[in-house]
C-alpha cells in the first residue's frame, strides 16, 4: 500500500532516530514479502550479476532550474532522453545484461520540513524512482540505485561545513530510501555516493585520486561512507541488514592509491568497492593529439593499451583480495569514434579480463551517438531508447561483450523514430463537448494556424467559449476560457492529475483529454496581464476556437504548417548549418556548463522542447545536404 507524505517522514524519522543515536536496534520480527534471492555474502552476489547497463542521463539530470514539485517526466527528460519505459528495461535485458544500474538525483527533489528536521524527498519523485527500479527489480535483474551529481556531494572544497551539510543529507537522504525499499531482497543494491570530489580546490585534482593534502579529503569521503552505511543498517529491515552496499573513493577514481584509501566501516556487512574505470582513457575518451583510438594500440604517450589493461586488473584483483571485499566497476564504456572494429576488439579484451578478476562491469549508455567528425568523448549511445533498438555502430560491441560471457543477444536492429502524424480524430469533438458545455450545442469549430502571440489578447477579448491550444502533435494541450464575458479572466485547463497546483502550461495525451473530457476541470484565476506573460514563454502551433451562438458546421482538421523566420539548425547562429552545430546541441543536452540557453534554430521539430529528437533530426539534416 503506497505510504502517504506525512507516512514517509514519520517512517524514515523513526528509523533516523535510531540511525543517529548510534544504537544496533534490529526487531525480532520483521515482516517481509517472500525473498528470492536472500543470505548471499557479497562476492556470491557480485559473481552472480554478470554485466550490466546504466540508465545514464535521465533520472540523473540535474541542475535543471525546475522546481521540486514539478512533474518527474519533467526532470527524466531535461537532458533530451525519453522517459524510461518497461519496453526499454526488458530491451536491456534480452540484450544479455542481468544487472542495471539507476543514477538518481535526489537534491532538487527535497524540501525541508520543520516537523521532522529532516530534508525530505517529494513523494512524487519517490514513486517515480520506485516504478523505474520496479522495471528491472520484477524481472529478476540485479538493480544498483544510487544518489547521482549531488551538490552537496561535489563541494567546491572540501571543508568541516560542507561535511556537516553533506552528512545531515546523506542520512536523511538514505534513512528515507532504505525504508523505501526495504522489504526488497538481494537482487536491490545500494551505492551510497557517485564520484564525490573537490570541483574547485586548487591543491587537490578534482579529477584525482585525492591524496594531495594529507589525507583530510580521503577521510571526508570514507565519513560519508560511515554515515551511508549506518542509515541502511539502522533502517531496521532484514533486507536493509544483509543488502550489498558499494562505497567508492575519491571520485569513484580507478587510482590504486585512491581504491586502497577506501576503508570499510566496522561491522559493514555485505559491501563492494565502487570503482568507474573508462580505461584505456586515451582509447575510450580522450580527443586530444595524445588519442588514440585504435585497439590494440598505444597512446601517444606511449601507454601500450592491451598492457595496462591487463595491470589495471590484476591491480584490482589485487586490492579485492587485501579488503576481502568485491570491486564493481559501475560505469565503463568506449566513445564511438568511428572506430567500431576497435571497440570490438577493446570490449573482448576488457571484459575478458574483468571476467577472470571475478569483477562485474555496468556499461555506461547515455544514448549521444558519435557523428559528423567523431571527435566527442561522450558518446557513448548503445541502445536507441525512441524505438527499443541498438545503433548500427553499438550492436557488435555489444554481441562481443555478450560472447566473453557466453550470451547469445537479442540485438533488435535499429529502427528510426518516426513521428506519428498529427490527428484530431482520437479527440471528439461533438457530443462530449455538448455534454459539457450545453449551452453550446450547435457549435462551430473555428482555427488559427499559426496563431501569432500578439493576437492572443483579441481571442480573449472576442469572448469564446472555450480556446484549445497545442505545441505539437504529439502532446496536445488545452485550455478552456470561461464562456461568460463576465469572467474573461477565469480559465479552465484540463487537468487529469487533479491537482489544481499545476502549472497553466500542461500537457496531455489523446487518452488523458478523454479522460479529463469526462469532468475534470479545475480553474485557474488569472488577469489580462498575467495570462499574455505566460503565454509569451509559448511558442503556439494551433489554435481552435469556439464561438458562442454559431451554427454547426462541418469541422476540418487545420493546416498545421508552421513558417519560420530563422535557419533551420543553426544552433550556434554563425550562418551555417554544420556539424559544430551538432556539438554545441549536443552539450548543450548534456549539460555542459557555458551552455545555458538555445534559439529555437535548434528546435528541428518545433515542439518547443530540445530533446534528442532534434539532435538526430539535425544529424540527418546535414547529412541528407551532404547527399
């Protein structure tokens, strides 16, 4: 039975209460759902998850500008990827993985509440995560559910203060989650930190293995690890006792130095050593005239590829076997750069090799293919997450991998998104409406397409009975004006949540606006003003209109051909259309810092959302030009 908010603060301060007075308190009795996998040690667990994939770029977006409340599809596809599906989960796991792993941002998600003192996760969002975790959890998948790109993870420096703010946020963070998922067997793990490291500390390398300053940054990280490992075990679930927990040094840093100064907390349990090891980085990553992306090969500082991946290995198995405690190398992937027989040869080399180290690898997928010049470290798209199928450049990497393990894979063939054309006829338009609106039997369907923002106000003016808005054909949105000149200020927008808090701009499927057609109204009070600011932040495809007192007519679908005034694709407005334009959208969707707003020439779709939709429209753009 899912818990309510107030339910959930007062579930995770009680198990906070323990957590923090430093008690073992663990009830005799606990009741569980039936466990399928229960009373592993931690190296039977890791040796029985394979491979797996990550779900990398969508539940961890951050700094995205968004409110905490705010719908979750909202934050899973800010950085341009779809929203993650059922059909995406069991994709991946025909593929061959048996494990996935979550990245979750949690830090625009919370909110503080007074009562309980505790930074507390929006319940919303909570169930967002839950569902995600559920696509792979109840198909007997391994899940690694983490917290991702905190800020207060990353702190500029290092200091006591940002220790006690990250420490508070750490526990409440967990208490919460733990008691979450506690009833959830073996199969669910707990990674406490991603990469935590110094963003701005001139003395210490953000990307580093943190030793540079005596050993302050080290014992930070392995404090947090403490508290992380504490929340779970103090939840007080059976699960929460025996559940592996992965704890990661500097940075998640594939540094021996950085691995070895992880310490494990007295009395842990079942943990792991988290490690992200893109290695070798001059063949993986690297853009610079030092790359190289051959395998075999040697970069050019003379680094012999196939050599140092055999000592990064026997290093690892090395260290494994000093801590008595498994490595998982939670992200590692090679960069297309065009150089697919490469990533062939690098994937059966790495994974064999992980293979005899008893280490499980989860492969880095944030869906950006390599394209134009191949010059870009980050692309690193496996599966295309519009069609549930693999890009033609990643499915013999991924069938060599499969092979180290003896997997034969389900590789569906890439197949392009095509977007549906756009129809009214699922939306009718006729007697529901009557029903409603009785006073407007006999109705005529009026259009303006496009409709120019600076006549909105004369919509408002010539008293409809209602208005009906769209920004694209997928993703219909409505809008009711009040059929009363009286109350030209008072709008009524269909609202199949019913929650009267949303945003005026909300958006709808056809199933949902049969759904809503049904009664569900609510009304939002806006003046003149108000609305026509709004509305300035919209760029508007379609408008209908129904008059008062008209006579019905046959009603058309409009023509819903939009003109632009500006060049298609010229995301970085220098007068081409070039592959430049291609990396400015692209990191711009992946969030590169310097890269904060787009012109709508990068909008290639016009739905007003920049998303991987337009980059691959703009991708085959420039192709098709170059015939």
């Amino acid at each position: 039975m899912k818990k309510n908010h107030a339910g959930r603060i007062a579930a995770a301060a009680s198990a906070f209460v323990l957590t923090a007075a430093g008690l073992n308190f663990f009830p005799q009795e606990i009741e569980t759902k039936a466990a399928s996998l229960t009373g592993q040690d931690a190296k039977s667990i890791t040796s029985q998850m394979v491979i797996g994939w990550n779900l990398g770029n969508t539940l961890d977006c951050s700094n995205t500008g968004l409110n905490s409340t705010d719908a979750p599809k909202k934050f899973a596809t800010k950085w341009g990827n779809p929203e993650p599906t059922q059909e995406l989960f069991t994709t991946v796991k025909n593929a061959g993985f048996n494990t996935v792993r979550i990245p979750t941002t949690w830090y625009e998600h919370l909110e503080y509440d007074e009562s309980s003192q505790m930074y507390v996760i929006n319940d919303t969002w909570m169930d967002y995560v839950k569902q995600t975790v559920d696509y792979a959890y109840n198909q007997g998948m391994f899940v690694i559910l983490n917290v991702h790109h905190e800020d207060w993870v990353n702190a500029s420096v290092f200091t006591d203060d940002t220790y006690s703010v990250a420490a508070k946020k750490m526990g409440d963070i967990w208490t919460q989650i733990s008691t979450e998922f506690a009833d959830y067997d073996q199969h669910l793990i707990f990674e406490g930190m991603n990469e935590p490291r110094q963003t701005g500390n001139p003395n210490v390398s953000e990307w580093g293995d943190g030793t540079e300053d005596g050993g302050y940054t080290s014992k930070y990280i392995n404090d947090l690890n403490a508290v992380f490992v504490n929340t779970v075990r103090g939840q007080g679930s059976a699960a929460n006792q025996e559940r592996l927990l992965m704890l990661p040094g500097y940075c998640a840093s594939s540094s021996t130095k950085s691995i070895r100064n992880i310490e494990i907390p007295a009395n842990a349990g079942n943990v792991a050593l988290s490690v992200h090891a893109y290695l070798p980085y001059y063949f993986t990553m690297a853009n610079d005239e030092k790359a190289n992306h051959e395998f075999p090969g040697q970069s050019g500082w003379g680094e012999v590829y196939a050599d140092s991946l055999t000592t990064f290995f026997n290093d690892m198995k090395a260290i494994s076997d000093e801590k008595n405690a498994p490595i998982i190398i939670g992200e590692f992937s090679a960069s297309d750069f065009n150089n697919t027989e490469s990533r062939v040869n690098w994937a059966k080399d790495y994974l064999t090799k992980a293979k005899a180290a008893g280490i499980p690898c989860v492969l880095w997928d944030n869906n950006v293919i390599g394209s134009g010049d191949f010059n870009n470290g980050e692309a690193h798209g496996y599966v295309y997450r519009l069609t549930n199928t693999w890009y033609d450049a990643s499915a013999p990497v991924i069938e060599a991998m499969m092979g180290v393990y003896g997997i034969t894979p389900d590789l569906p063939k890439y197949e392009e998104y095509v977007s549906p054309d756009f129809s009214w006829s699922n939306v009718k338009i006729g007697s529901d409406w009557v029903e409603i609106y009785k006073s407007s039997a006999g109705m005529e369907l009026k259009a303006w397409d496009p409709a120019p923002l600076g006549n909105w106000k004369n919509y408002v003016n010539e008293n409809y009975d209602f208005v009906m808005f769209y920004q694209n054909a997928d993703d219909p949105a409505l809008v009711m004006q009040a059929s009363s000149k009286d109350e030209e200020h008072s709008w009524r927008y269909v609202d199949p949540t019913g929650d009267s808090d949303s945003d005026f701009m909300a958006r709808f499927t056809y199933e949902d606006i049969l759904k809503a057609i049904d009664g569900a109204f609510t009304v939002d009070e806006a003046d003149d003003m108000y609305m026509s600011a709004r509305m300035n932040d919209v760029k508007i495809y379609g408008i209908f209109a129904v008059p008062k007192n008209s006579q019905p007519e046959e009603t058309t679908e409009p023509d819903t051909t939009v003109v632009d005034d500006f060049r298609k694709g010229d995301v970085n407005t220098d007068g081409q259309v070039s592959i430049l334009d291609v990396v400015t959208l692209q990191k711009y969707l992946l969030g590169y810092s310097g890269i904060i707003n787009l012109n709508y020439n990068a909008d290639m779709n016009d739905d007003n959302v920049l998303n991987i939709y337009d980059l691959v429209l703009l991708k085959k753009a420039i192709l098709n030009a170059r015939g």
